[in-house]
C-alpha cells in the first residue's frame, strides 16, 4: 500500500475529470478560451458565486493565479498585506512580486495561520499614511489557511468590510476553497461575499491542472486578460482546461471530493491524537500539523511520505510533521498510517 500523505497534489485526477479530458480530445476546437466549453464555465461560476457579471480566467497554476490576481489589484507601489505564513510570503518564489511589478508583501501576524483584526486595523491605519510609505494596495486572504484552520464567515467578513473601508481591494487564496466549503458547511457565494477576486483551486482536488481567477468587476476583465497572456499562462489548447473546470463544477464534484478528503482527515486527527500526538494547530480542514517523537519518524519516513517542517528535539513533543489527504485517501490508508506511527 502507498502511503503517501505529503500533499493533496500527489493525488489523482478524479475520473470524471479525466473522462472530460479523454471526451474533448477529438477533432478541433477553437484556442486561447474561445472553446465551446469556456463559456458554461463561466456561467457556472457566475452562479456559484453569486456575482452574475463576473469574468474567469483559466490559468494551470495556483501560483499563476494568486500572482495574477494580486498584479490586477495593485500597483507597483503598493503593499499587498498577507498572514506571516501566507503562501504567497512563503512558498510562491516571489511571483507575487515579480507580476505585480514589485508592490511590498507586508506581513501581518495572527495565531493558528488567521490574520488577527486588531494587528490588521493597525497595519491598515499606517499604511499609505505619508510620500515615505507604500501605498494601499489588496488584502490577500487563504482559506483554508497555511496552518490547516479557517476563517469563519463571520471573520472574512469583518477583514474584508475593515479593508475595504480603509482603501483596500480585497483576494481570495482559495487554493483549497472546496475543502474550507466542506468544513464550514456554507455556499461558494457565503465565502466570496467580501472579495473582489478570488483564485479558485481546483488542482489540488481532483483536477489535472486547473485554477480559476474569478473577477468580481468586469470592467478588469480586459486588463487580467492582458496580464495572463503576459505571464505565459494563456493555453493554446484551452479546451483541456476549459472541460477540466466543467467537470469539477458539475455535480458538486468540487464539494464531493473536499467532503472525502476532510472526512479522511478527520479520522487521521482522531488516530493521531489517540497516540498522543500534540497538535501544532487544530486541524479543521484536510492539513495536519502533529508533533511526534523523533523515533516515530524514524521509522515511519521509510515506509511513508509526509514532510517533515522542523527538527525539535523530542522536549518539544518532537519534530512538526505535515500530513495532508486527498479526495482519495480511504480508511485503511487512514488506518494504515496510524499503525505505522503507533510502532
């Protein structure tokens, strides 16, 4: 048995996706978005999120799209505030900057990976504030968080309504959004309702590669499209993008999967805990952040892959591990780990 619990991109694409993919592959079809697929896409996530004029852009990255989007709402000259552990701080190699053209990652801290309002009404209030200053730019936000937890509703609301207030445009990192969906029990349109644009995950739940920028006034529409072009993430052969995101959307498939994969997790946390494994944070979604001994390890790394994100001795409750699930992962696979990290 493959244990294989390092990240939801190690899983496959979901069949129904990869049916859509085998479909679309005969005969021609118009290139660059202008197949016949684009436009249902559109409309569907038109009305999943509620903003009926919205536009959408495929791109086949998830960096792709969060430094699309984030080039979109900023200037050069003006500051992208994000979580200290946000994606975009830590893992995208300096996209963000690079396509905004350098506007200022500006780090605003918060415990369990959730940007703390008090810490964000201060940075709003000093932002901008004099010619020796970056400029207000774009409120990035990751649901599911970095740490594995999630914002509520209630707390998206109010970041979003202060930054906003306060002359900020407003992202969305929804990298794993069907997972924070799933877990919060709410609709697509609840979770975006503050947003002006959102980057829409698809790949790390069953699609092949796919992600969406969904732009909330279309009057950026002509510009997203410009950049997306200039950022080498315009397919040619958009079709198998296009038919990948029909799939996904059809059928709730995209809630389907993060329900499956939550649910694996769920089990995982249960079974960790009962080993007596310390949570770094409280797992809410499909992440988890557990210490456990040094030895443990040891002797699980050789028969399993997760990552490891620290090496604290075992007074720490031994080294942080990450342990992630797919859409895939069944209950022996669950079941399995844990007899493997019990010894």
């Amino acid at each position: 048995m493959n244990l294989n619990f390092a990240s939801d991109n190690t899983g496959p694409v979901a069949p129904a996706i990869m049916d859509a993919i085998l479909a679309a592959n005969t005969g021609a079809a118009m290139p660059y978005g202008n197949d016949p697929w684009m436009p249902g896409v559109r409309d569907a996530l038109r009305t999943l999120f509620d903003w009926p004029e919205a536009e959408v852009l495929l791109v086949a990255t998830g960096t792709g799209a969060n430094a699309l989007a984030l080039a979109g709402l900023v200037n050069p000259w003006d500051a992208v505030l994000c979580h200290r552990i946000a994606h975009i701080e830590e893992d995208e190699c300096g996209a963000p900057e690079f396509f905004t053209g350098g506007a200022k990652l500006v780090l605003v801290d918060g415990a369990d990976g959730r940007i703390d309002a008090d810490a964000l009404a201060a940075q709003i209030g000093r932002t901008g504030v004099s010619l020796h200053n970056v400029q207000k730019g774009a409120l990035s936000l990751t649901n599911v968080t970095e740490a594995g937890t999630l914002y509520t509703l209630d707390q998206l609301r109010d970041l979003t309504t202060m930054a906003r207030n306060g002359g900020f445009a407003t992202h969305l990192d929804g990298a794993r959004f069907a997972n924070a969906c799933a877990a919060l029990a709410c609709s697509a349109a609840d979770m975006v309702r503050g947003f002006d644009m959102v980057s829409f995950g698809g790949t790390k739940n069953g699609c092949m590669a796919v992600e969406a920028i969904v732009i909330r006034d279309p009057a950026r529409h002509r510009e997203m499209e410009l950049r997306r072009k200039r950022g080498a993430q315009l397919w040619s052969k958009h079709r198998y993008l296009s038919v990948q995101m029909m799939a996904y959307l059809a059928d709730d498939l995209w809630l389907k999967n993060a329900r499956a994969s939550n649910a694996a997790s769920a089990r995982l946390a249960t079974g960790l805990r009962d080993l007596g494994a310390m949570m770094e944070w409280e797992p809410q979604a499909n992440m988890i952040f557990a210490r456990l001994p040094r030895a443990t390890h040891d002797r699980a790394l050789n028969k399993a892959d997760y990552y490891l994100m620290d090496e604290a001795d075992d007074a720490a409750g031994g080294p942080l591990c990450r342990l992630v699930c797919d859409f895939t992962k069944t209950n022996a696979e669950v079941d399995a780990l844990l007899t493997l990290f019990a010894g």
